[in-house]
C-alpha cells in the first residue's frame, strides 16, 4: 500500500503524521521531487528520441513548439514562455536561425523589440514531428486511464504555473 502524504495538511490521509514524503510500504521515503524527475526522465527520454533524430535538442524542440503555437514571441517572452533563461535562449534561436527553422524581425508596433517567428521549414518540421511526439507521450502515460492522465496534467499545470 502507498500513502499520499500532503504538505500543509498536518496528518496524511491515513491519519499518520506530516512527513512531506511519499510513505511505500517497505518504509521507503520517496520525495515528490524525486517522483516527478523520474516520470519526466521517462517522457524525456522518449520525446528526445524522436527531436534528436531530426537533430534538434529537447530545449529547442521546446523553443520551436512553442513559437509554433503561440506565434511570434519576443525574446523575453518566449523566456517566460519556455522558463529557459537568456543566454541559453539565445543560443538556442541563434541555432535555430541558422538552420532556417526560425527567423527575427524588427516588431512593426514597437521598432525597438525584436519578434522571433517560425519559418516555414521550421513549421514543417514542427507539423511533422507534433504527431509522433504525442504519440510517444500517450504510450508514456499508457499506465494512467484517460480520466487519470489528464488530471494529472491539471495538477501538473497548477505546479508549474507562478
């Protein structure tokens, strides 16, 4: 039996004290953080598979999902965006830029900021990735029923959410 501990709660579920812990029956603690980096390094490792074929990183198969989506970002917004900071930002555009997945305009409402936008290569290799990376993520989350897994993408939301 697992017990589901919550902190700020006082007493878990099962009436034992707080320890902020996940309690497995062998007596084992598990932390949340070390929950969540293992289920994540086993959607990670699957999603990189497939971007690292098509020579692109996890960070800049994030940066490209993202401009896809959204559309032309400045450079702090898409920080804010992909929670990856500045100069690894910039490198990762700069990459981007050269192999002609991206491209940078001056913003016709403000001349002072630049926007960053999807080239149409890059917009193809976004379409074609999109499915096979939401593929790999449901064979990821297989274990969870459709209920389960996208509870756990709310719950994922509000954590990851400010």
């Amino acid at each position: 039996m697992t017990m589901l501990s919550f902190p700020g709660f006082g007493k878990s579920v099962l009436g034992r004290e707080e320890t902020g812990m996940l309690q497995e029956d062998q007596g084992r603690s598990v932390s949340h953080v070390d929950l969540l980096r293992r289920a994540t390094a086993g959607l990670s490792q699957r999603v990189e598979g497939i971007v690292t074929a098509a020579d692109l990183t996890l960070d800049n198969w994030r940066v490209l999902h993202a401009l896809a989506e959204c559309g032309p970002l400045s450079m702090s917004d898409l920080a804010s965006r992909t929670r990856i900071t500045g100069p690894t930002l910039t490198r990762i555009v700069d990459r981007l830029v050269e192999r002609a997945l991206l491209y940078r305009n001056v913003d016709a409402a403000d001349r002072r900021r630049v926007l960053v936008h999807v080239a149409d290569r890059g917009r193809t290799l976004h379409r074609s990735l999109t499915p096979r990376i939401a593929a790999a993520e449901r064979e990821g989350l297989a274990p969870l029923s459709e209920d389960e897994a996208l509870t756990l993408r709310r719950l994922l939301e509000r954590l990851a959410t400010p």
